[in-house]
C-alpha cells in the first residue's frame, strides 16, 4: 500500500476505537493499585471515542484535515494522564501531516515519530515504562527500519509499529519495578497497542467491529461493591437518528459503548428512532454518546441517590442559556466526588466545583465549560487529583486567551488547605505562593477497598480488604475498616501534628468517624474536625497538618 488517503483513515481510527473499546476492561484490570477506579482503559476509550467519531463525521476526504478535527476531539475528550497523552500523541501526528491530502509511508513514519516528541513535551516530568517509553521506543526503531531499508509500503511501516511497540510494552516491567512486582505491563501502553494493532487490521483489508468483551466491564463507579443497592444518575433519552446514525447506528455496540461508563443499559432502535437507558455517574458522557448519533426528542435524568448534583446541573446548562457570573477578580476551578465536599470547597470559595475525581476523571471539555461560566480577570484550578492535572492543563493552554494557573493539588485535603490560603484581597502572585506552599503543609490519606487479590512491596492483599493509602504508598491492610483507618492515622501522625481533618464517606458513618476522632485525641496533641464528604468509594479522606 503506497498511500493512505482519507476513506482508508476513517476506517483506520474506526478499527483502532473499536479495539480499544473491547479491551478496554482488560487494560482497567492493568492497574498496579487494586482500587476500585474507572482507570487506564475506560480513560483512553473516551478520550480516542470522542475524537474519532468526530472525525468519522467530517466530510472531507483528506487526511490532514481529518487528523485535524481528531485532533481537536481527543484535545476536548482527554480525561487521565492516559487520555492526555493519547491527544498529545496525535496532536503531533496532525502537526506532521497537515497539509496533506494522503500520507506516503516516510511521511506516516514521521508523522508517527513527531507524535512521539509532541506527548512527551507536554509532560512536565516524564516517567519511563509508560505509554511515553512506548510510543518513543516503537516510533524511533520503527523510523530507523522505514529509512534505512527505504519502506514505501504503509502496510509495512505500521506492521512494524505494532511490533516494536509490543517489544516495547513487554519490558515496561524492568523500567517500573513495580509493574514487575504485581505482574503487569503499563496500561497506558497496553491501549495504545492495541489502537495501533487495529489501525494495522483496518489496512489489511480487516476494520475490526465494536463487539466487546464476553462480559463488559461495568464501570466500578456506578455500583457499590458487595450489593444491589445502585447510585448515580438514571439516564433516559429518545433519539432521532440523523442520517449519518441512520447509516452507522448499531444497537450492540451502542449498549456496550454505554456500558463502559454505567450499568442497567437498555438501548432500543425503531427504524430512526431509539430510546436508552443507563445508570451512570457521567450522564454528560452519556448525551455525548447519544449526540453523535442524532437530535434528542426526550431527555431526562434523574438522580437516583441524591449525590453529585453538579453534573446535573451541567447537563441542564448544556441546554439552556448559560449566563456568566457577575465580574470579579478572581475565581476557583475545583474537582471532587460527594456532594459534602462540595459544600466543604464552596463554603472556602470555590466557584465552580466540577464532578468527579478517583473514579471518574473529567475531561479537559468539562474543565473548559467550568471556566466559560466565570467572568474572572485570573481563575485558579485545583484538579486534586494526579490523573486530573494533565487534563486541566490542557484547558488552560485552550483558554489562552484568559489568565488560568493550574495549581497542582493531588488529593482533596491539598485542595482544601490551597482554598483555606486563597485571599481574594491580595495580588496573583502572592496567592499562588501561599496557594502552593500550602500543598507540601498536609499529609494525604485514604481509606478503600481492594477489587482483587494482588501484593504490594510484599503486602498481601486480597480482594475486599481495606487498604489505608498515605500518599501513593499502601500502608496498612486489614479486614476491619476501622482497623485499617487506625492503622494509617498512626503512620500519619507525628508530634508536629496540629490539625486531622477527617471526611468520612457513603459507606462510612458519623459515629465512625467520631471513633478515628478519639483515636487521633488519644494519641496526639492534635485536635480534629470531622466532616461529612458523602463521597464514592472512599470510606474516609485523612489531612493531616
């Protein structure tokens, strides 16, 4: 094959979606920590789905300018340090091909490489065995094999892609020793094969279909673990087909597109019209899906537990008028999951407080929308999140045209001291000193549950333990909550503690707290606030100061 033109690179990004989406439970299950998060796979498939399907509707017929509105969706989708740098990775495969209507073999070789160096510029620190090693390694062997055995088969050249960057991932282990000791390869590379895997299927004459896995993954926030009880959002739609849906619209892969973001899925076609329903915690993601394919007719969503109003409330924005706010100096992006801890950030001033976290990561569109809503001279953003970092600096070089600092916080009791040191009274500068410095003054903790069986630097865990995380280290193991949560204050806490912020969570109660509250009295000089998070998944989220 001497060239690929438009139509072969719509099958191409087609092919690559699909195979993605069908492993996308199996690149989940990669994740080195067995908590119960949405993760690697499902990041990458919302992110590439939103670009790809975008690209599927541009009608021309040239490459570049195919690659151009991937781009642009891939930008807006990205959710996850994964999803981040897929985007990264074809931002610079767009910059390479541009101007061009088909793509020969060196220039999909070059365009490939250039992918390569555009994701790991926008990496702050790159980190080595990680999709980043992956796309280099593979790109750089695959250029030096194209150039000098002078390759003018595009088949050839994405054949060896494929190879090098399976070579690549496999030793990912011996680059992360801690992919070594649980046994499995970086994730994010692992998504990537298999989209390059199905890009190299799609120009052997075979576009791979959307048919998932044997049993779909469901996504680990739309159900609480060990029983019936279901929260989230229930999502129900009725859709006119456009004619583009008219032609694609499947009802099998539509039901397990849905089923990597919720659960209790029907999906029903008569002739153009189709009615769903889903259970899910990302009914946005949801209504995008739906939106691809045709124009709503109906349109409800109803929040069956009470909890993350602020995505409700961002869908219902997305129709109807969205009025700014009144102009002021300053104003505060923030993420979190339960609707206590919203309240906790908007009783420090948090002026929007975007859905998500852990378990759902939202993507550099929701942060964009959060900022459109502010009418601000200089808006802070506080991801909260190391996964959500990546995506909210994506927003800011989108709205270059408005003054956006990203402060890096990684977990919630960081957010909190950053918004607690915020004064509206004083200069940019100054509050990004103090919002910044106040993130080295708090120690981060958290309790959850392990989803399978696993070790740690020679922990073993098993599936349905808790597991107290301090920082990114599993410090304590048991099969008691409050043991676990007991066990992880001690390792928290010092003589130098002041303050122990404790938020407990849905599956957590008042008089538990109140119990950690008497242990932390008992064995510190520190006093304690307790706070109802309400949050997912967490039992409890520990500060220490």
């Amino acid at each position: 094959m001497q060239y690929i033109d438009g139509k072969l690179f719509k099958e191409m990004l087609l092919s690559g979606m699909n195979n993605l989406g069908n492993h996308s439970s199996q690149i989940d299950a990669l994740n080195v920590f067995p908590v119960p998060d949405g993760d690697t796979g499902t990041n990458m498939f919302l992110t590439v789905s939103n670009g790809v399907n975008a690209a599927l509707e541009d009608p021309s017929d040239s490459v570049g300018e195919i690659a151009k509105t991937l781009s642009r969706g891939l930008l807006m989708g990205a959710r996850g340090n994964s999803g981040v740098i897929t985007s990264q990775i074809f931002r610079g495969f767009y910059q390479a091909i541009k101007d061009l209507d088909q793509i020969d073999a060196a220039q999909l070789a070059h365009a490939l490489v250039n992918g390569s160096r555009v994701a790991y510029k926008a990496v702050m620190r790159p980190v080595e065995g990680t999709i980043l090693t992956v796309i280099r390694e593979a790109a750089d062997y695959m250029y030096a094999y194209t150039m000098s055995e002078e390759v003018t088969d595009c088949t050839k050249v994405m054949a060896r892609m494929v190879k090098e960057a399976e070579e690549s991932l496999d030793t990912t282990p011996q680059l992360l020793p801690v992919l070594a000791e649980v046994g499995v390869v970086d994730s994010g590379g692992k998504g990537l094969l298999v989209i390059l895997e199905g890009f190299l299927s799609a120009m052997e004459g075979k576009v791979i279909a959307r048919e998932g896995e044997a049993n779909p993954v469901e996504a680990a926030q739309t159900k609480v673990e060990g029983g019936e009880q279901e929260y989230g959002f229930c999502t129900e739609f009725i859709l006119h087909l456009s004619d583009h849906g008219i032609r694609n619209f499947s009802e099998d892969s539509f039901k397990k597109e849905l089923a990597t973001i919720g659960n209790s899925i029907v999906c029903v076609q008569d002739d153009d019209l189709v009615k769903v329903h889903v259970h899910t915690l990302e009914p946005q993601t949801a209504i995008k899906m739906g939106k691809r394919q045709g124009r709503f007719m109906k349109l409800k969503i109803e929040n069956m537990q009470d909890q993350h109003d602020n995505i409700l409330e961002k869908e219902e924005e997305e129709y109807h008028e969205i009025k700014k706010e009144p102009h002021k100096k300053y104003g505060i992006i923030t993420v979190a999951a339960g609707e206590g801890i919203k309240n906790m950030f908007k009783e420090l001033r948090a002026d929007v407080v975007i859905g998500g976290g852990q378990t759902m990561n939202p993507s550099t569109e929701d942060f964009v929308s959060a900022i459109r809503k502010l009418n601000c001279d200089h808006i802070f953003i506080l991801p909260n999140n190391s996964n959500i970092i990546l995506a909210a600096q994506q927003a800011q070089s989108v709205m270059e045209d408005q003054d956006i600092h990203v402060i890096p916080s990684k977990t919630i009791p960081q957010g909190l001291c950053a918004c607690i040191m915020f004064n509206p009274d004083v200069d940019v500068t100054t509050n990004l000193d103090e919002m910044e410095n106040a993130l080295s003054q708090v120690k981060s903790g958290e309790v959850t549950y392990a989803v399978r069986d696993t070790t740690y630097e020679g922990m073993e865990i098993k599936k349905g333990q808790y597991m107290g995380m301090f920082g990114k280290a599993i410090v304590a193991c048991q099969n008691d909550c409050m043991q676990a949560s007991k066990e992880l204050l001690s390792k928290m806490l010092d003589e130098d503690s002041e303050l122990v912020t404790i938020i407990y969570g849905e599956d957590a109660t008042k008089e538990m707290a109140e119990e950690l509250g008497a242990f932390v009295e008992e064995n510190s000089d520190a006093e304690v606030e307790i706070n109802n998070g309400e949050q997912p998944v967490y039992s409890f989220i520990l500060g220490v100061e």
